[in-house]
C-alpha cells in the first residue's frame, strides 16, 4: 500500500464553483497558473485561472496574492488539481518557519548555563541526576577548539550541529545520531521536562577562564583555507547549482549598529542584540558567550527554564533546518557550539550560492560566511568566495588590535592557499561591521511569489 506524506495529502486542490467567466473545462494532466484571490475561510479560497474566478478547497496556508502552477490530475464537473510539489513544500516551509521564528533564541544563554552544569559539583545542585547527566553529556561531545583545524573537523562539526539529524534518523545511522546535537537536545528536554524541584539553589561555579587569542587567528584561517571542502564541493561542482524559485524576505529587526564599513568607533557588542532569523536575506550575526544564570535561580524554577532555553535552541535549529529546505539544497546556516577552555563560544556559519556573476563567468560562486564574537576579539566577521581555483575574501573586525592580528596573518594565509593551488583573487581587511550589516532590514517572512 502507497502511503502518501502530509506534503502530497495538502497540495491537492478541490474547485468547487466557477465564479466568473465561461464554463471550466481542463484536460487531466493540463498545467495551469493560478493565483490567490480571496481566503474565504480556512479551507477555502477563490482564484484565478485564466480568465476564471473559481473557489477551491484545499489545506494549504494559501496566502492572498500567491502565485503557483497547478496540474490537472482529475476533470469532471469538480476538478481536482495538484500543487506542483517544489511549490507546495514551500508553501508548508513558510508556515512552519511562521510558527517557529516567534519560538526561537540563542544558544548562547543555554550553552552557558549546561557549562555550569557540568563545571559544577553534582552533591551541590539540586537538579535530577539524569537532567545533570544529559547536561553533561552535551558538553562532552561538542567540538574543542583544538580539533576545529581543518576541513574535514569543521565538516563534521556542520553534520553533528543538528541540522542533519531527521536525514540520519531516516538512514537508521545510529553511530551519527549519538553525535548529533539535535538528539541530545530533545533527550536533555525530555527530562527538564519530567523534572521535579529540590530544595534549595546551587553555588554558582568559578569565572571562566579565557582561551588563547592566537586561535582566532587560526580558526578563521582554517575555515578559509578548508571550508570549500565542506560538502565535497569540487571546482567543476561550484560551477553548476541552481537555485530555488522564491526566496525569503528578511523577518528580521534593525541592528543595533550603523557603523561604516572603514569605521574606527567602539565596536559592537552582541549582548543584547535581538536574534536574527536564518533566512536567506538576513544579516549574519555574530553572538558573544553569555553569562550562566540558571543555578542562580531558586531550585523549584530551574527545571522550567531548563525545558524553555532547550526549547528556544530546538526551534532555532528547526529555522536553520527549514531555511535550507526552502532554498532546495542551495543554501545552509547553522551556529557551531565550540568548547573554548571554561566556556562555549558559538561560531555562526553561512554557506551558499551567489547570483549571476556576469556572461564572463562560468556558473556561480559559492559564498561562505563565519561570524562570532569572543571574550578577546570582539565581533569578527569572515566571507569567502569561491569560483573554480579563484577565492576573493574579507575580514571585518570591530576591534584595532583584532584587525591588526588578522592583518600580520595574510601573507600565511596567501602562502597556504598557493601551496593547495587555489588562487587568492583578492584580500581585504575592515575595521568595523560588514556593509550588509548595516542594511536596515523589515520585517518580512516570505515572497509573496512562490
């Protein structure tokens, strides 16, 4: 027996009356182009078709204004028509993405407060050893920054991060799964959940200490270096991607800088900085470790507030999953936890595809985003093109001494990159915040134009 998914049981659609023009007569596997007229309630809308108004039923979140392709699977006197399948998986994409964005939060303050978990004497809490143990567990399997120097680290890392984890489940790859950031999130929210308070509150553990500021330096230029290598991208590869027919808009609010990309003022501070959305459009965000506060608060509140971080940091993972399902493969953001001596620091990272170049060039370059934030650096930001053997990139520090580190690192840089023999078409270096930082983005989910 054929078990069709939630996808294909929605993207069909029932007409049930012509509402204008002459008699409606389609041809099974006829294709139309429709357009949203009116949403009549929550299963009905009207569209048009042609130079026909008709009502249909459907389960679809059809927006007013959408335009789509519909293919006639069944005539007769109430037509049946099918929502080509790349249109209607957006369409759901959209509704969820609508339903989760509003959910999410950093990693930041969660990764902070399951450090001081595991930092902390077991005999001195008061949480439930098994949320204790899952706390813990998360810890020890994250990246350390000693194992983040090469490609094929920060490849796995991508993999465990989360963003993969349903891909995993459905191929029964168990070994991955146990890895798989995702897993233990949902595992560690099982049990806040099923939780009970103790009786008093936990001593909060010693400052963290700060990791050495050279492997900064080296992190960025590992990701530069490696990071075309991800997904074993090859020249010939980046050379013929296709992208997916609508794009997001931003849903996003202002950033709290408007610094010019040359300059020379405080740097910026993403402590309180609201959280950007994963979607294509929107800016990329570097995100400082957070200070732990959760065994500061009375012992009965922790388990809830547990269960409501993990829950932020799921639905944020579930945007990074949902963004990259929309742009069909061609697109991919996702935060990468990394154990930094005493504490966790998150290094935001962005792999996609760039338009058309020009009629010069052959195919389009795939572009590579790095952002973080840590104790010793500042706000840095990181972007490599690559096109072929061809690699353009620039860094942007907030932070002079920052730039200036990055700065006596690029001739190494350049040395490295001419012994793999890649070409290094040109290199920048900005003090300051990215000019795609400063964009003044609105608060937009999606096209309208699916």
């Amino acid at each position: 027996m054929k078990i069709q998914s939630e996808t294909q049981i929605k993207s069909y659609l029932q007409l049930q009356a012509v509402s204008s023009g002459s008699a409606l007569r389609l041809q099974t596997g006829e294709l139309l182009h429709a357009q949203v007229l009116t949403r009549l309630s929550k299963t009905l809308v009207e569209l048009k078709l042609g130079q026909h108004q008709v009502k249909a039923q459907t389960e679809l979140p059809l927006q007013v204004g959408q335009k789509f392709k519909l293919e006639v699977v069944q005539g007769g006197d109430k037509p049946v028509l099918k929502i080509q399948s790349e249109t209607a998986t957006q369409l759901l994409v959209h509704n969820n993405m609508k339903q989760i964005l509003p959910r999410q939060g950093s990693l930041t303050t969660l990764f902070a407060n399951l450090q001081q978990i595991n930092q902390t004497n077991a005999k001195e809490m008061q949480l439930p050893a098994q949320v204790v143990a899952d706390a813990k567990q998360i810890i020890n399997q994250l990246p350390s920054k000693p194992n983040l120097q090469s490609g094929a680290a920060v490849k796995q890392a991508i993999e465990d991060s989360g963003i993969l984890h349903e891909s995993r489940l459905l191929r029964s790859d168990i070994t991955a799964t146990k890895r798989d950031l995702k897993a233990h999130l949902l595992k560690l929210l099982v049990s806040s959940h099923e939780a009970k308070p103790g009786i008093r509150n936990a001593p909060s553990p010693s400052p963290s200490a700060l990791g050495r500021s050279s492997w900064t330096t080296n992190m960025a230029k590992s990701v530069t270096l490696n990071m075309f290598s991800l997904f074993g991208l090859t020249a010939s590869q980046t050379r013929t991607s296709s992208s997916a027919e609508a794009t997001y808009q931003s849903y996003s609010q202002p950033t709290n800088s408007s610094r010019p990309q040359t300059s020379s003022g405080p740097p910026t501070s993403s402590l309180h900085t609201p959280l950007m959305p994963p979607t294509k459009n929107a800016p990329m965000q570097a995100q400082r470790a957070a200070a732990p506060e959760l065994l500061q608060l009375p012992v009965g509140e922790q388990p809830q507030e547990l269960s409501r971080q993990v829950e932020q940091a799921l639905s944020r993972i579930q945007s990074n999953q949902l963004a990259h399902l929309e742009q069909g493969g061609q697109y991919l953001q996702t935060e990468l936890p990394v154990r930094n001596g005493e504490q966790i620091d998150l290094f935001q990272l962005r792999l996609q595809t760039e338009e058309e170049t020009g009629a010069d060039n052959e195919g389009r370059p795939w572009t590579i985003t790095l952002a973080f934030e840590l104790d010793q650096t500042g706000p840095v930001y990181a972007r490599v093109s690559i096109l072929g053997d061809q690699i353009s990139t620039s860094f942007w520090a907030a932070e002079p001494t920052t730039l200036s580190t990055l700065q006596e690192e690029l001739a190494s840089l350049q040395t490295e990159l001419n012994d793999q023999g890649l070409a290094l078409a040109k290199i920048n270096t900005y003090l300051g915040d990215p000019p795609w930082r400063q964009v003044n983005h609105h608060q937009h989910l999606v096209d309208d134009q699916v």
